[in-house]
C-alpha cells in the first residue's frame, strides 16, 4: 500500500503540530504506524491522499450514524452556510434542535448548547456543584469525559479515597476534589460516598464505557447510581456524548430506563460539525447565567452551521427509527466474525457489543472493567490493526477504542469486512 504522500504530510505536520496531529490518538502511536492523511469521505468509505479506499468503522470517533457526507446533511449545511456562518446571537436553529433533543430524551428539560463533549461534560460538573453547594464529584477509572483539568485524573495508590493528575498541569490540589471509583464495582462507590459524607456534587459517568473500548454496565449498576445519589442528595450526571443517540433516539438513558439528572451529549446531536449539549432538570439548569450564578459562555456556541446538521441528523434519525435494528445486527454479524476468528486462530480474544457499538480484546479474560481491558495484549492489536488496514478496512488505531457501525455500511461492506476477519 502507498502511502508516501501521507507520510510527506506528517513529516510537514510534526513541525507545526505536537506529534503532528490535534488529537493524540491519531498519531497511530499506539499501533507502531504513521498516520493516514484523509483526503474525502462518502458513505461508508473513507479515501487518503495516496488514493487508497478503506471501509470506515471509525466513523470520525462516533457521529458519522449516518455514514459520510449523508446528502440532506450536506445540503443542510450549505444552505446555511450561505446565511452566514456565525451571528453570536440567537437563532431559530438552536430552538429547533433543542426541541428535537428534548422530544428525543425527556430529561432534558432544559439545555445550554456548547461547541464540544469537553465543554459540555465540564459546564455540567460546574453546574451541578453550583446546585448542590459541594465540590467533590466522582468518575470512573477508564471513563473518559474530556480534557478539562478535574477529570484529567487516575485512582493513586489509596485508589477510593484520593486521586492524581492524569496530566501534566494539571494543580494536584485541583485534581483531589475528583474521587476515582471502578466501573461495576458497587461497594468502590459505596467507600467513596461513605469516607465524604454530604461533600459529593455528582457522579459522572459513560453509561456504556467506550473510552477503554466497549465496556458493558452489569446489570445492577446503572439502578444503583440512581439510588445512591438519591439517597446522599447528589446528582447523576450520564455522560452520553457517545451513546447518545447511538443506542437509539433516546440514548443509554432510554436503552436502560434510567433517567439521570444531567445529561452530557456530543457527536451526533451536531451531525459532524462541532457540537455539543449539556441539560437536565429545570431546577437545575436555572442555575446557570444569566439566570443564576454558574457562569459559562461561548461565542460559538448553538452556532447556526452545526445546528443545522445536527437537526437534520436527528430529524432522519426519527424519520427512520428501523436503523437501529440494522446497524444493532450488523455489529453482531462482526461480533460473531471476530469470535471465529479467535477460534480458528486459537487466540485469546473476548468481544463487547451493544448496538452499533464493538470493541475486541486481545486477551482471554471478560472485560467488564478498567482492569480487564488492561490485561490486553496490545500488540496483537497493532498486528490486527496492520492486517486490517492492509485488506482495505479502516479501524481505530488503538486497543481501548470502539468500533462504530453506521448506516451507510452495505450488507456488502459487512460481508467483505467478515471474509477478512475470517480468511
């Protein structure tokens, strides 16, 4: 495969950019690979700047449901384009998609939008420490919630009851007041609520993990979050900026039937263009300037080029509830491949699927936890990544990503992405 005008590039981009990209994971680092330079995108293909055709399950990280360049989003875009890009005023559009995420998911019974998953997930911790009056929160090893300074954090050696920056500049002093618990681990939240008695804001956390690969919730998990933020007059916060509108119209929250008191979502709400949610219970939200005193502000922000994507993705997404089933089956149909695979090959491998959503560990324990997806061989995944790159398929170029399955991907990109996986 050439890919020497790719490499000119990022031998260009690495003395403009850290690493050469403006995104960490995009630096192939973790796969022993330089990165490709994407020239276009249609449907479910993608296209570098070598000329070399690759089926996408990428999807830009999540929002492309639709597949690349959908038609009507485009020309959504366009249309508004020649409007004008940006007012730094109110428009019609954010009222419409506002609309649209609250008929989506009810709990969202008042919104501010912002311009990314990052932005959004921490206006929602200042807004729920701004409501209860306290500052702790607590997240979830191998949850991922953005890059704002108190989540960049892991669990220390006293692992419940103190946390470390995750990050250079990161003040420590900041990063304690974030409480680092394990995924389906109950009795970990239980410590955490019981060593900080009435000082916990909110527990922030991604319904379904998908930022240590795909991780599942037990089945208990979920309730019990609701009910132990109940009980200690703390707030929920689902951080959905994957799920949702992935899991189906109403997110994780209506997949599992919880209905938390935050809601964070990014991605797909802004059809591909920088876009961001974050809302819940009115009482709360009012808390936020100009009508109470939890500021935050964005020029950007509900800007009417990414509210038109977003709303005709979403508009398509109800028009045509059907493809959830498609793309739920077809994330199985390469479930099952990968599952040969292992078994053909007599290697260790365990997969995680829900909806259109997929991870496949290269080792031979459950992964139901941050732990369990550390015990993967990530080796045999950059090999993994090689071959699958080299028979025309384009995967997350890292262990602890998902895959995404859209609507665009024909029965034959399926079929053809299974014959390699089981060759």
């Amino acid at each position: 495969m050439n890919t020497s005008r790719s490499e000119e590039l990022y031998a260009i981009a690495r003395e403009l950019m850290p690493g050469g990209v403006n995104s960490p994971v995009r630096a192939f680092g973790s796969v022993g690979r330089k990165p490709l330079f994407i020239d276009h995108a249609r449907g479910s293909r993608i296209y570098d700047v070598d000329g070399n055709e690759f089926i996408d399950y990428v999807c830009s990280w999540g929002p492309g449901i639709l597949g690349h360049a959908h038609p009507e989003v485009i020309e959504a875009v366009v249309k508004a384009s020649f409007d004008g890009l940006t007012f730094g005023a109110p428009t019609g559009k954010e009222n419409r998609l506002a609309e649209l995420v609250q008929a989506c998911m009810p709990s969202m019974e008042m919104m501010r939008l912002v311009n990314s998953g990052t932005e959004a997930t921490m206006s929602a911790i200042r807004a729920a420490r701004g409501f209860t009056g306290r500052d702790k929160i607590i997240k979830f090893k191998g949850c991922y919630h953005g890059h704002s300074d108190g989540l960049l954090v892991q669990a220390g050696s006293a692992a419940l009851t103190q946390s470390v920056p995750d990050s250079g500049g990161v003040p420590a002093s900041y990063a304690e007041q974030t409480l680092v618990a394990l995924f389906n681990d109950k009795d970990s939240v239980r410590e955490l609520f019981d060593n900080n008695k009435d000082q916990i804001a909110a527990i922030i956390v991604e319904p379904v993990a998908a930022n240590m690969g795909v991780v599942l919730p037990d089945v208990d998990f979920l309730p019990f979050l609701r009910e132990i933020t109940e009980e200690n007059g703390s707030l929920l916060i689902f951080d959905e900026v994957i799920t949702g509108f992935r899991l189906g119209t109403g997110g994780a929250q209506a997949y599992f039937g919880i209905k938390p008191d935050l809601t964070t979502l990014g991605k797909i709400v802004g059809g591909g263009m920088p876009m961001a949610v974050y809302g819940g219970r009115r009482d709360i939200m009012e808390q936020v300037a100009p009508l109470g005193k939890v500021y935050q502000a964005g020029t950007l922000s509900g800007n009417p080029i990414a509210t038109s994507a977003g709303i005709k993705t979403i508009e398509i997404l109800m028009r045509d509830p059907e493809i959830y089933e498609r793309i739920e089956k077809n994330a199985a149909r390469l479930a099952g491949a990968f599952r040969e695979r292992a078994r053909k090959l007599g290697i260790k491998l365990h997969v995680n699927q829900i909806g259109s959503l997929l991870s496949a560990f290269f080792t031979g324990e459950e992964v139901r936890d941050y732990q369990g997806a550390l015990s993967s061989d990530t080796s045999a995944y950059a090999d993994y990544f090689g071959y699958m790159l080299e028979h025309g398929i384009y995967v997350a170029p890292s262990q602890f990503e998902a895959m995404f399955v859209s609507g665009a991907h024909s029965d034959e990109d399926i079929e053809k992405t299974i014959r390699v996986l089981t060759a």
